[in-house]
C-alpha cells in the first residue's frame, strides 16, 4: 500500500485552490474519546490522498452483521444476525434449528478465539457451513417469512447509516457488502431499512432450492469470515466497475473483516476502520494493530459520513 504525497500543498479535483494537507486535530470526530488510532500520520496521509483523489477513486468495502446493523440499541432492543433473522421464521422445522443452535455453539467460540491461527479457523469455518448446509435440505420454505422478519429490525442499522449510503448512491461510489451471514436477510433488511441502493454489490451465502420451494442447501461458493476478500470478484462485471478505484474505505467489527480488500491491487489506499464493542479491553491492542481507527461502542455512522464530506468538499452531486 502506498503513502500519501508529502507535498506541503495539493490541488484536490474537488478544490481548484492549493490547500495544505488536513491534519487530524483538524477533524474532531477523530480525536473524540472512543476513536482510536495506532498510527496517526499513516492516516493522515491516507486520508489527505482521498481528498486529493476525489470520490471517482473511491469504493467502500463493508461487513454486514454489526458493521451495518448496531452492536448494541439504546433501548436494549435485540439485534439479530442476518441467521439470527433466519431462525425466527416459524415453519422452519425444530430439529433444523436445534441443530443451528449446537453448530453455533461449537464453532462460535473457534471463530473469535485470539489464539486460533487464521488457517485453523478457515478449517473450522468450511466445516460449520458445510454442516449448516446439509441441514438445510429436504423441506420447503417461502422466502416471504424472511421479508416479514427482516421489516421488524429494520431500525437495528447504526445511526446515519442511511444519509451515509444516500450520498454514496447519489456520487456513483460502489459499495460491496461483504457477508458472512445469509444473504436472502440482508437483503431484506438493507431492502426494508431503504439502503439497497443501485451502487451496492452483496456477496454473501444465499438459499438454494429444488423445485422452488424444497430447500437444497447453500449456492456455491460457500462465504465464511476467513474468505471473504476481493480476490472472490475477479472475472466478474463488479471487478471489471471497481478494479480502477484505487481508495477503498473498509469497515468491519470482527479482526478477520481487515481482509476483505485483500485483491486489490498492490498500489491501492485502504483506510480500514474496525467496530469494537465487546471485551473492549481485552481487543483493544488487537484492533488497533489491524485497524486504521477503531471505534470503540460507537453505534453511528458518523466517522465514515464525515470523511465522505471531507472527500467530496460536501458536494454530492453526480459527476
């Protein structure tokens, strides 16, 4: 990944006048006490090349389940996984979702464990979706339940999100929602929470059936936390839209979410920003190894949208 330029002035496209590089005491909302930075002239070069480039190099990578969606709501509320909405649906069988259950159990733990080499867990993870998916077979399903279930918790988005992916939409910026999770439910949620906008891409596991309604398992390739990253894309009409986009805001809440750039080309910016919530403490030092800023509890998506605005001069309007 390269640096930014040294110049002590740039010519931004969104600024015809010669400005001096922003520094971060500059912005405040990068400097609040739950924004956390290892590295702070790194970002700051980084996010002065953004402005410099403008929002025609610029696409956003994110994870879907507590990226998008809140880690916590103010009033307690639940926030189901894009799974968690999947088994709320009341036909499916209760063996299937005993089974779910169990599955979760044993492989939850191997997923977030610090300890477990990135190869292990990948190993871990083929085998908790390949089980999934073969309990996924031989009963039929009507995919209405799960629109009826994803309108319920359609407000679990973080707040601003909406204004964040309007803005995005409106400049033509491509955003690739990277998910693990089931990707009937998320979109249905991005659906119902009006984010599913023409400018978005979601990657991600989705239902396969025989005979429409007789469930048959997930349609290949199965995604899991360990590989999901553009490499996925190459040959397909996206990488064709983004390969040229060399800056990439990358957003996530999970350590193995930094990846998910990982294809594009060498000379690319990525500013990768990490969602901590849980164990804060514990993860810390973690994050801000793997992140470029770390928001830690911060339900909003004010840090993305305000550097959105500092990219575009505040204009949105279409090229």
């Amino acid at each position: 990944m390269t640096s930014a330029h040294d110049n002590s002035s740039t010519t931004s496209p969104n600024n015809s006048m010669h400005t001096k590089p922003l520094q971060l005491e500059d912005i405040p909302i990068l400097n609040s006490e739950n924004c956390k930075i290892k590295n702070r002239q790194h970002v700051e070069k980084i996010i002065n090349e953004f402005i410099f480039g403008g929002h025609t190099r610029l696409q956003v990578v994110s994870d879907f389940d507590y990226t998008i969606t809140k880690q916590r709501t103010s009033n307690g509320a639940p926030v189901p996984s894009s799974f968690g909405i999947f088994e709320e649906c009341k036909s499916l069988p209760s063996n299937f979702v005993k089974a779910a259950r169990e599955l979760h159990d044993i492989y939850r733990p191997i997923e977030v464990d610090p300890h477990i080499s990135n190869d292990e867990k990948a190993k871990a993870m083929i085998e908790w979706w390949t089980k999934s998916g073969e309990n996924l077979m031989g009963f039929t399903f009507d995919l209405k339940e799960i629109d009826e279930i994803a309108k319920k918790y359609a407000y679990s988005v973080r707040d601003n999100t909406d204004e964040l992916f309007r803005k995005l939409n409106e400049l033509n910026i491509p955003v690739l929602v990277f998910s693990a999770g089931l990707g009937n439910c998320v979109n249905a949620m991005l659906r119902h929470a009006g984010l599913l906008y023409p400018n978005m891409n979601v990657i991600s596991n989705f239902l396969q059936f025989k005979d429409d309604t007789m469930l048959n398992g997930f349609q290949k390739p199965i995604i899991h936390t360990f590989n999901k990253n553009e490499k996925l894309l190459k040959g397909t009409e996206y990488y064709d839209l983004v390969h040229t986009r060399d800056h990439i805001i990358l957003m996530g809440d999970s350590l193995a979410d930094s990846g998910m750039a990982d294809g594009v080309p060498s000379s690319s910016h990525i500013l990768k920003i990490g969602f901590l919530f849980h164990h804060a403490e514990e993860y810390i030092e973690q994050y801000m190894s793997t992140f470029d800023i770390v928001l830690i509890d911060d339900q909003t998506m004010n840090v993305p949208l305000a550097l959105l605005k500092l990219i575009t001069g505040n204009n949105t309007s279409r090229d």
